[in-house]
C-alpha cells in the first residue's frame, strides 16, 4: 500500500491564554485562588476550603446547596451564574460496561469522555502503594479517559479528533468537571481508579490548564487522586514534557503516542512530526524523571501497510534502547474520514511476538466500546 497523501500543515496555534485567578472559573480555583477572592470580600479564609470541598470531594456545583457556608455569601456566590460548567448530552453503554459520555460546553461545543472497566492488559501496576482514594472498598476499578480540547491540532491521519481539527482547548474547569460527572454514572462496588488524557485532544498542546487540572484533582481537600494514578497521552510535544515532568517531579505518568520507529515512518502518519526532530523528543523522554521502577507507555497503533512490519518492530526496539518502557499495541481502529486500517490479527501477533523476543514489554490493546463509537480515535466532534 503506497503511503497516505497527507495535508501539509502548518506549525500549531498558538496555546489560549490563561485567565488570572479573578477571572478564573470558580471549579477551576484551587482552595488558594478561593482564599484570595474571599479575602477581597471579606469573608475568612477557611470558607474557601470549604467551597473547595464541595465541589471536588463531593461533586456539588451549586452554591445553594453548600449548606455550611453562610447564606449571605451564597447568595453572593450564585451571582458568579451557573456554576457546572458541562450539561450531560447523552450517556451510552456499551456491551462491555464501558460509557461514552456526551456534554455540552457553555458555547454549545461538545465534548465526550469515556468511563472503562479496568482490563487486566493495560493495568500493569508497579506501583501500587496508593488505593483508598476513592473510598477503600475493594470494588471494581474503572479508567476514566478525559478530553482535554475540542478537536485537535495535531492532525494524525488515523485519529477522528485529528480530522476534524481544533475548536478550542479545555479550561481546567471543564476537565475536571468531566471527572465529578463521570462519578455519578458508577455503578454501586465501582470506583475510578485511574485517570486518562486520552480523550479527544492534545493535553501538552495548553499545558497550563492540564497542569492546573491536575493540581485540581490532586489536591487533598478535593478528590486527592495519586498523581501517580493519572497519565498525560501526548503526541510528544517537548516543551510540555518537560515542563511536566519539573512541576510535578515525574510523577504523573507518561504515554507517547510514538506510533513508528523512525521518523520518515512518524511523518506520513504524525504531521507533527515534521516539526520536532524524533531524537529531540526520545532525548526528552529519557530525561523525563521517572520514579523507580516507573516507565513510560510508548503507544503504538498497528496500521495495515505502514508501521506494521518485522522491520518496524525491529527499530522500535532500537529506538527504545535505555528508555524505562512499555509498548502498548492499538490495532487501528477504523474511522470514517479515511480508508486506513488494522493489520490482519496474525500481523498484529507477529509484531507483537517480535517484541516480547527482543525483551521489549508490550501488550495489546483491547478494544473498548467500539459499538458505541468510544475506541481510541473515534471520539469524534459528534454535535457540535
Ligand atoms: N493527543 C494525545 C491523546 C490522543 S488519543 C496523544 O496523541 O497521545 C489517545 C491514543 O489513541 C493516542 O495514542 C492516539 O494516537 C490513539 N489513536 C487515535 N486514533 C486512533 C485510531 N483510529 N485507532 C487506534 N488508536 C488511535
């Protein structure tokens, strides 16, 4: 199969700029940004923890029913307006327990996340020192995979975000938001246990907000999720690695879509690609300050005719030589906008096989939710 024509495209636009504290979302305020604002009103310090709690430990928006905060300073807080920044679309469920959940952002753009039983393939834990975030039953865990843009900059040929291009990026209110909802579609026993940028969007390409979710969502007065239970997917932009992995000291873990070997493979398929050098970005990762026993997942989607040979697997190996690493294999999955496709199963074996003999640690990706559109790349700009 001879390669793609791709659309040249030019470099990014440039990341949206960030709202000072003021005029920041008040489900994007962490407890101090709400102590400065209450300061300026008057009011003690310790009402701001308290707000804070509300909304990111139980999940209630609505300032009217914060039942221990004055009602003078209630009813000043309801004048901020509506305080959910996302109105559920549709939720649906699929064969295998996964949900796709739809919302609507306050401009009428949409977005969806996907809530997923926790397989035993992807959810290799190293690390597994940190479990009673979410209540301390010894329930079912879930993975919840959140967007973090509308659309998407980046332009891989086999990612329906990708084709549609970006509307906008996502505050850090609308990340998280996606969290707190997605908790209300948990069935009793269920609880998310690990979080995923891997929804629509590059996370890295507006890395002040995905910074800013994280901290939101780590916080202890709030949901206190381990870093250590989130991971950031990017296509490999370099600056946001870096500076991930400083603010948060290499904890919150890594996946790099890499997707090839080499860069001449990388660029008929990542038109990023033809913008960072592919040794820039593998210098990068193995600077990234990984905690012991820690590695970063390299995903791999397998296409029919492109990256899917002896050979490719062969450099894949070579080009991981030294990285602290994993490989997860995601054998394309089909979308509309192009004819692109998954090798044959035996294919998606061999390569397999050839890794594992080559000591590189690697699972394949089993598809989730595909009868609601919610596998990787299908999460498309459904109704906006
Ligand atoms: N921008 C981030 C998150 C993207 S989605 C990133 O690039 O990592 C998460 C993963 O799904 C990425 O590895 C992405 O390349 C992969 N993916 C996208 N479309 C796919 C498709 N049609 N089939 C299989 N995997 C796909």
């Amino acid at each position: 199969m001879s390669s793609p024509r791709l659309p040249l495209i030019a470099a990014p636009p440039p990341a949206p700029r960030h709202p000072g504290s003021k005029e920041r979302h008040a489900v994007a305020r962490l407890p101090e940004d709400w102590r400065e604002y209450l300061a300026e009103l008057g009011e003690p310090a310790f009402r701001g923890d308290q707000i804070f709690r509300w909304i990111h430990q139980h999940g209630v928006f609505d300032f009217e029913q914060m039942t221990n905060v004055s009602r003078p300073l209630r009813a000043r807080l309801a004048e901020l307006g509506k305080n959910c920044p996302l109105e559920e679309l549709s939720a649906q469920r699929s064969t295998d327990g996964t949900r796709k959940l739809l919302f609507r952002l306050h401009d009428g753009l949409a977005i969806e996340c996907v809530l997923i039983p926790q397989g035993n393939a992807d959810d290799e834990d190293e690390d597994d020192e940190e479990q009673k975030q979410w209540g301390d039953l010894p329930d079912r865990p879930m993975t919840l995979c959140v967007s973090s843009q509308v659309g998407c900059a980046m332009g891989c040929v086999f990612c329906a975000s990708g084709q549609a291009g970006l509307k906008r990026g996502l505050g850090a209110h609308e990340i998280v938001t996606q969290v707190s909802l997605a908790r209300r579609h948990l069935d009793p026993g269920e609880r998310i246990r690990n979080l995923v940028f891997m929804g629509m969007g590059e996370p890295l390409h507006h890395y002040a907000e995905t910074a800013r979710a994280i901290r939101l969502l780590t916080h202890p007065l709030g949901a206190g999720m381990s870093p250590r239970r989130i991971t950031v997917s990017t296509v490999g932009l370099i600056s946001g690695i870096r500076k991930l992995g400083e603010d948060f000291g290499g904890k919150v873990g890594l996946a790099v879509s890499l997707h090839a070997p080499d860069s001449e493979t990388r660029s008929t398929i990542i038109p990023m690609n033809n913008h960072q050098p592919l040794d820039e970005l593998m210098t990068a990762l193995r600077a990234y300050p990984l905690p012991k026993r820690r590695r970063i997942t390299i995903e791999y989607t397998l296409i029919d005719g492109i990256n899917d040979t002896i050979l490719h697997a062969r450099r894949l190996v070579e080009t991981l030589r030294g990285l602290p690493s994993k490989v997860n294999l995601i054998p394309m999955n089909p979308i509309k906008a192009v004819s692109l496709r998954a090798p044959r199963p035996d294919a998606v074996e061999a390569f397999r096989r050839e890794l594992s003999r080559l000591r590189v640690s690697c699972s394949v990706r089993q598809t989730r939710g595909d009868d609601v559109d919610a596998a990787c790349g299908q999460l498309a700009l459904a109704s906006s």
